[in-house]
C-alpha cells in the first residue's frame, strides 16, 4: 500500500490542531526525509499536567484505528499511538518543553549533521537505516562516533556547523 507523504497525512489527520494546546512538533525520520515504509509520524508534546493531556488525547484520537494510550517511565511521559491515512502515528508528552525533551533535542542535532553533510551523509544514513540500524545509532555509525550512539549523538548538540567542519566531519557509509 502506497502513503500519503507525511505532512498531507499530519494536514488530513488535524492531529496538529488536536493537540494546539500542547506546543505539538513534529519530529523523527519523515521530516529529515530518512523514514522507511515501517517508519511513523512522530508528535512531541509539553504537557504541564499530565493527567489532562492523557483525558483530551483520549477523547480527540480513541476514534482512530489502533488507538492505544499508556504511561511511560513511571509516569514520566504519555505515549499515544494510532493510525490514519497510511501511517503510524505516536504522540509523546512530557512535563517538560519540547525544546528540552532529548527526542527533540535529538532531532536538532540529526537535521544540522544532515544541512552540514549534504546529500553525501543523508546517503550514508539512509543506507545504515535500511541496513537495519535504528536513527540514532545509524547516526553514530555514520560518523565513527564511539559509545552509546544515542549518548553520542546528543553530545553534539551544541555544535555549530562550522565547529563540526573544523572538527573533521567525515562521512562514514555501511560498507
């Protein structure tokens, strides 16, 4: 089965207007143009009050097909899953502002490595993620980067593009 393109799904879907109250960002794989056909929309909310955020989601998506919800980490976040026009759809609230939640953080880092690598990086990860490798490890690999890859690539999030030029930034393929 062929999909919409993601942002005609998050437009179809009203998911963004749904969620308004809760500064939604669309973040992961589609919008850096790395998804695959198992990839989904990924929705990172700030949600104050938890509670009240699980209760609105609830009423605004239960009527969409494989609508779950569940708590995640001792109720340290909200997890919504569901799907529409093709996609799997994950909503995720945090007390915190998205600005500062690590999926977004690390979001920010993926797509400045994407602008300063070119098409010749995007290439590279792109065939690490085909080749098996979920986002942020591909992104490590990519990049030679040594430890836990989701630690790694978070570490660069202060880096300035220019900063990761003079630093040597290579591309590294699966090969």
């Amino acid at each position: 089965m062929t999909r919409a393109d993601y942002r005609a799904a998050i437009a179809q879907s009203g998911v963004l207007a749904r969620l308004a109250a809760f500064d939604p960002h669309v973040a992961g794989t589609p919008p850096l143009a790395l998804d695959l056909p198992e990839s989904d929309i990924d929705i990172l909310c700030y949600a104050p009050d938890l509670e009240a955020f699980a209760v609105e989601v609830q009423t605004a998506f239960e009527a969409e097909a494989g609508f779950a919800l569940r708590r995640w980490r001792e109720g340290s976040a909200v997890i919504a899953t569901f799907k529409a026009l093709g996609w799997d759809f994950e909503i995720f609230a945090q007390q915190i502002p998205v600005a500062q939640q690590q999926g977004w953080r690390h979001f920010v880092v993926e797509r400045r490595l994407l602008a300063v690598g070119g098409a010749p990086f995007h290439a590279a990860v792109m065939q690490l993620r085909r080749d098996g490798l979920k986002t942020e490890p591909a992104f490590a690999a990519a990049q030679r980067l040594p430890g836990n890859p989701y630690a790694a690539v978070l570490a660069l999030a202060g880096a300035e593009p220019a900063a990761l030029i003079a630093a040597g930034f290579a591309i590294h393929g699966s090969a």
